[in-house]
C-alpha cells in the first residue's frame, strides 16, 4: 500500500498514466496529475480519483521545458511538503521512415521523451535525497530494447530512458532512492487506437500470450516498484510486454 505517500505521474491525464494515478491513488497515495495540454482530461481523472475516494491534484507543466519543470515540482513540494515518487510517463510519439524524417520530429520526440525524463528526475530526486527516499518509475518501451521501422526517434528515446535509468540509481542509491524502468510492449491506449486492424492483428501474432496489454498491466508492475516491496530492486527494467521481447 502506498498510504500517506505524494505520487507525481506525469502524463497522466489518459493511457498508461491514467491507469497509473489511480492505481496509485487506491493504494492510499496522494497523486499528483501531470498534464502538458489536456487540463479537461486531468481534471476529469481528478474526479474520478476522488469519486472513488482517493485524493489527486491536476498540475500543468511541459516536461520538456527545464525551467517549467523546475517550477513544478517546487510547486509540488510546496503544497503537499515532499515528494515520494515520480513516474516519468509523459511521452509522444512522430513516426516515420528516417530517410524522411524531419530535425523538428526528431528533436520533438527526444525533447518529451528522453530530456523531459531527465527534467524531473533532477528537481524530485532534490528532494528525495532530503528525504533520504524515494522511488522513480521510467517509462521506457519494448521499442528502446528491440528497435522498430519507422520510430527510429522514439525508440532512440526510450533506450536513452534504460541507460539513464541505471545511471541515475547508481548516483541515488545511497540516498535510499530507487531507480526503475518499465518496457511495456502493445498497450491499448489513445496512442495506439489509431493503428488499423491490420497493423494491430500482425503484432498480436508476435505476442506469446496472445492478447494486447492493458493500462491496468502497467499500473500493476508501477505499483510493485513503488511499494515497501520492492525496496533492493534498483537499475532494473521490467518488460510487461506478454512475452514480445525476451
């Protein structure tokens, strides 16, 4: 259970961050719900946090902007006086072939991605290692691992997150704070509803357990790495995939 503790969830006003805050919110934690442009989603998660009887707050901020970042996050300790974990899930995507690819796409992806991990890294683990505590959770994907034709941004992003993931929990470990990744394979989100029937029956046939991942898989493995329970495991990454990559 995550009583009494201060989440920060970025992205996390549809998908993967969604299933997160309020997975998060029902073990008892306090969520704090990142959003960049999608106030009217937070607010709506907000409301559904506290429906159910959990206690969750919508904050705007672009993770890839160093000083928003900055502010945030001195906002976040502020008004709920710590921060205990961070899950760095905030994340886009701009496909395409790479002899076609253009710099803005490139850069966009890597900017959200990979620095906008880094961004919040650096202001909560500030206050983490005043805290002597603190459990990070990056968002990384099957796709930093394996690779993938036309994300070549995004896979280079998400296998920057696994190198900066084990980098920053060999700096943080001696402050009690934790490190962690998870790689998830085909989740049904937002992102990937656009995808046709085509494209979505070819990767279940490469999906060992035959069915595409839910949010709520997410949450699960997010939710291990953020309790008591997974206090020795650190620098690790966790595919929750169905057996895509192994």
């Amino acid at each position: 259970m995550l009583n009494e503790k201060v989440a920060v969830v970025t992205g996390a006003s549809r998908g993967i961050g969604k299933a997160i805050a309020k997975e998060f919110a029902a073990q008892g934690a306090t969520v704090i719900i990142n959003y960049n442009g999608s106030a009217e989603k937070a607010e709506a998660v907000k409301k559904e946090i506290e429906e159910a009887g959990g206690k969750a707050e919508a904050m705007q901020c672009n993770v890839a902007d160093f000083d928003a970042c900055e502010a945030f996050f001195k906002k976040v300790i502020e008004e709920f006086g710590r921060v205990d974990i961070l899950v760095n899930n905030a994340g886009i995507t701009k496909d395409g072939l790479m002899m076609r690819m253009s710099e803005e796409d490139f850069s966009s992806v890597i900017d959200v991605n990979l620095k906008g991990t880094f961004h919040c890294i650096r202001f909560a683990s500030r206050q983490m290692m005043k805290q002597r505590y603190g459990r990070i959770i990056n968002m990384s994907s099957v796709v930093g691992v394996a690779g993938n034709a036309g994300q070549v941004n995004y896979a280079a992003s998400k296998a920057g997150v696994i190198g900066m993931t084990k980098s920053a929990a060999k700096e943080l470990a001696s402050r009690g704070i934790t490190v962690n990744a998870i790689a998830p394979g085909f989740i049904e989100t937002d992102m990937t509803s656009v995808l046709s029937d085509k494209v979505k029956e070819a990767t279940l046939g490469q999906i060992p357990l035959g069915r595409l991942g839910q949010g709520r898989d997410i949450a699960a493995a997010a939710a291990f790495f953020a309790s008591d329970a997974a206090g020795y495991i650190t620098g690790q990454v966790l595919h929750v995939d169905g057996g895509m990559v192994m």
